[in-house]
C-alpha cells in the first residue's frame, strides 16, 4: 500500500494547469535582464493598478494579525453600486473569479453530472467541473466561422443529467462575444445554471454587459473579476452576481477567509478610483487597436477580431505555435502558447495589450520573426 492507493483516481488523470510564464521564469531560463522582458500572455493591466492601493494596504498591515470579515460590507456596496445589481445578489470569491467557478461546480455537482463547455475556451472550468465528478460534453466555438459559437452543440447535448452550461463571452482565447439571442435561446432552454463569464466584459462595448440579467433568470451566473482593467490579478478577487437563491447556497460552502484584509482593500480603492478605471479602459481599447492593426500588416499571421483585452492569433509561417512562441520567448516577449487550450489547432497564442512602448518593441520583434 502506498499513499497512491488512497488518492482519487481522477485526481491521477489530471495534468498540472499551465499557466501563463512569468517574467521570472523567462529570466531565469533565457538569461535575460527582467527589465528587457514584455509580458503579454496572462491578459493583465499593463498600467497596473490604482496608485492609490499602496498607501492603504500599507495601513492595513498593522491589521494583518486580525482575521478579515468573511463578508466586507463595503466592498460588496462599492460592487453593488459599480454593478447597479443588489448585494444579496453578489458573491465574492477570494481566489478570484476561478473560486466561484470552483464553488459552482461544488454545490451543483453530483458524480457523473452533465456540464457543457463550448471550446476552445477558458480551461478553469473543465480542471473544476471534473474534479467535483462531473462529465463534460464538450459543444464548439467554430473555427470555421470565426469561432461563432456553435448554439445548436451546446442546445443538442442539454439532459436531465445537465447542471451548468459554461459560455465565456467575451470568449477566452478566442476574444469574440456571444450574441445576446443566442445567450437567450440558451438560457431559456434548460433549468441548469448558465454561468455567462464577463471576465473582459468592460472591455467589451457598454450595451452588451448581460450582468442585469442576473436579477432576470434564476438559472444564470455572471462571473467578473478584478484581475483584469482593475489590474489586481495579484490580489485574487472576483464576484458572481446571480439569484439570492444560488448566492445562499454558494454562502454555505465557500472557504469562509479567502477574501484577505489586503484583497479586501485593494478592491474597494480600486472601485474608488474612477479616474484611474476610465484611464486604463481608454489606454487598453487604443492599445488594442495598435496590436490589431499592426498585426493584421503580416500576411503569415491570421488576427481574430475582438472585443476583449487579448486577441487570438492563427500563425501560417511554416512554424507550429510553440516553435514561434519559443522564438518570441528568446527575445523577451511572452504570449500565451494556445496549444494546451482544448479544440484549438497548435498554430495559435494569444497576445495581450501593452504599453505603447511594449507594443512597439513587441511588433518590432514581431516582423524579425515573421519574415
Ligand atoms: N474567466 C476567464 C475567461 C479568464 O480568462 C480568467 C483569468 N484568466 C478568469 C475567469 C479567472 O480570473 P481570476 O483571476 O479572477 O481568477
């Protein structure tokens, strides 16, 4: 007998997740000065985040030896008003919005539960679903048609044995959005939980944010986060906003302390700071059109359209996308390799804003690659 006997057996069919490289790790490797690297592959703030953080979480250090309140009064009005949504609907998660994906997946799923995943998509869901015992039926965003999301797999594989449907919109790597009627036909068409992923949605244009239709539905979960235009992806704070009924049940099973003092109140200075919000939604939607455009001017690249603060990018150079990104890599740039992104071909990463400067040098290195 060994301590392997006692371990799940699903839990020795995982791979450990692959996240995005960090700056570090391609110093180290690479024997590159950390100040020379561009790091564009995790979809973070590129400004960072709000300056006024510092001085607050500096304050907030003679409180660390107190435990945080599960719940932060303020925190959740501030959510509420940035929101417009009532707090008995908000839930925060303290691991960011991969918790609440996590505690979804906890109080719905029994062993051998349904859950649909459209891919290639944000591969949290499926590491969550499968460890709480759930089967995944996977649908598809269609690469053939711009990776429009095919409505009729997710509607074909609905069962009894259905617990939640993912739809990330704007779409992980892929960066387009859901149309609303499709959304709708979805939501409609089942009791299960449609867990609507807004993780870019205030990148994404005003009138689509779907949030209100947390207050509308009994089955839909928006999930948002601070680790994007908040630029506190460090800190691990996200929310869902969905009916009192779920946000009840998600209250009994959530790590009680996973908000810390220090996420607590960041999020709130972050919520605080308009001015600084406005200034990186600004920056990152220019930014974004000057990565667009300057990559659209390589004919050996495909560039996707979209509406988030990354865009997918097809390479057609001969070069497969871990060569091409090991390439990059060598020059101090990081993307996000897609290969480990489930239904994508291994021509594909995924590119986020930068500065001006980072996307300057990055289209730069860009065109010695390419060519
Ligand atoms: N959803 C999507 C679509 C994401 O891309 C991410 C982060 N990359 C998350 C959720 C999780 O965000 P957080 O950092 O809040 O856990």
């Amino acid at each position: 007998m060994s301590i392997d006997d006692k371990v799940r057996s699903i839990v020795k069919e995982f791979k450990a997740y692959v996240p995005g490289k960090s700056k570090e790790e391609i110093a180290r490797n690479y024997g590159i000065d950390p100040e020379r690297i561009i790091k564009l592959g995790s979809n973070e703030n590129p400004w960072g985040c709000s300056p006024k953080i510092e001085e607050k979480l500096i304050n907030e250090v003679s409180n660390l030896h107190q435990y945080p309140q599960p719940i932060n009064p303020e925190l959740m009005d501030e959510i509420s008003k940035f929101t417009k949504i009532p707090v008995e609907n908000i839930i925060v998660g303290g691991d960011g919005a991969d918790e609440v994906i996590d505690n979804i997946m906890r109080i719905l799923i029994d062993e051998g539960d349904e859950v649909i995943i459209p891919i290639p998509t944000f591969t949290q869901y499926a590491i969550s679903a499968k460890i709480h015992g759930a089967n995944i039926k996977w649908a598809k965003f269609d690469e053939e048609n711009g990776f429009k999301l095919d409505v009729e797999s997710v509607l074909n594989n609905i069962t009894e044995k259905t617990k939640a449907i993912f739809l990330c919109t704007p779409n992980n790597p892929t960066g387009n959005v859901i149309p609303t009627e499709d959304i709708k036909k979805i939501v409609e068409s089942t009791d299960a939980l449609v867990m609507i992923d807004h993780a870019y949605i205030e990148y994404s244009k005003e009138e689509y944010d779907l949030t209100s239709w947390a207050l509308k539905y009994d089955n839909v979960l928006i999930l948002r986060t601070f680790s994007k235009v908040f630029g506190l992806a460090g800190q691990r704070v996200g929310y869902g906003v969905t009916s009192k009924k779920v946000v009840d049940y998600m209250m009994r099973i959530k790590p009680i302390f996973s908000l810390t003092r220090a996420s607590q109140v960041s999020a709130i200075t972050a919520l605080l700071d308009k001015e600084f919000f406005e200034k990186c939604l600004k920056e990152g939607i220019e930014s974004r059109e000057e990565i667009y455009n300057g990559l659209k001017k390589f004919k050996q690249l495909e560039v996707y359209p979209t509406e988030a603060n990354y865009m997918l990018v097809k390479v057609k150079n001969g070069m497969n996308s871990s060569e091409f990104c090991e390439a990059l890599l060598k020059k101090g740039v990081i993307v996000r390799d897609c290969y480990s992104f489930e239904g994508l071909e291994p021509y594909y990463f995924r590119v986020s804003i930068g500065t001006s400067e980072e996307n300057e040098r990055f289209l730069k290195i860009m065109s010695e690659i390419v060519e």
